[in-house]
C-alpha cells in the first residue's frame, strides 16, 4: 500500500488521510461487523490514531460499548471505528477499506478474526493469520 492514502464517504463530505503504513489489514466475521456492512464481513486496516487526519468532524454515536463507529452524518457511510476502555486498542483506529482511494490490488488482508463466524460458502483468506474470535493485539 502507499505511505499517503486518501479515501472519503460516499457523498465526499468527510475526507480524510493517513500516513504511515497500516498496523494491520483486517477481515471480520463478527456479527457486528457484518450487520455494519450489511454484507458478510469488514475489510478494516489498522492504524495508530496520529496517522489519521480528516477534514470533517465526524461525532461517535452515544454508545455505553466501548467500540465507537464514526459515520458521515449525510450518506451514511461507516468510515472508521475507535475504541475506549480496552487496553492495547485505544490510541488505535479502524478504517474501513471500502473508503479508501486505493487500486484494486493495493489492498490485501493479513488478519482474519472471528473465523468462528466466517459463513460456510466463504473459503478462508489465504495467507491470513486467522483468529476464532478477536486477538489480545496485533
């Protein structure tokens, strides 16, 4: 992948950059994820939040969970997720891999999580390190 990557919501309202390469590129099978999506998994990569900047302020929705999605407040679109109160994944963020302005062949997974819920017509990610549910770290 490139060391600068742009990506946006689907209407271009919230744009947003990040430098550096990913911690980790993630597919997820949880529930979560795949009713976010409405498909049946996440394409996320991982950064550090410092490596992230946008150009919209995006407001998490009020959540007692402590994974908070940030969504474009006029198309809708899922662009990142942040967590609080989990040690390891706070100074992290999730972007979604759909946003980003990327080639088709820039983008490929390393991770797959909640592999306890991959449905059955999917074949695993080759490559992959792979996880029944969510790793301590990455």
């Amino acid at each position: 992948m490139p060391n600068t990557i742009t990506g946006s919501c689907v209407c271009e309202k919230v744009r947003y950059e990040l430098t550096g390469s990913p911690i980790t590129n993630i597919i997820c099978h949880c529930d979560t994820c795949r009713k976010i999506t409405g498909s049946v998994f996440m394409a996320n990569s991982a950064y550090t939040r410092e490596t992230f900047s946008k150009s919209t302020t995006i407001s998490p929705p009020d959540s007692r969970n402590t994974i908070h999605r940030h969504f474009c407040s006029n198309c809708g679109s899922p662009v990142y997720t942040t967590s609080t109160g989990t040690p390891g994944y706070e100074n992290m963020l999730t972007v979604t891999a759909g946003t980003m302005d990327i080639g088709n062949n820039s983008w490929k997974p390393s991770l797959e999580v909640f592999c306890m819920r991959r449905r059955g017509f999917l074949n695993p990610f080759e490559g992959t390190d792979k996880h029944e549910k969510s790793p301590e770290s990455f």
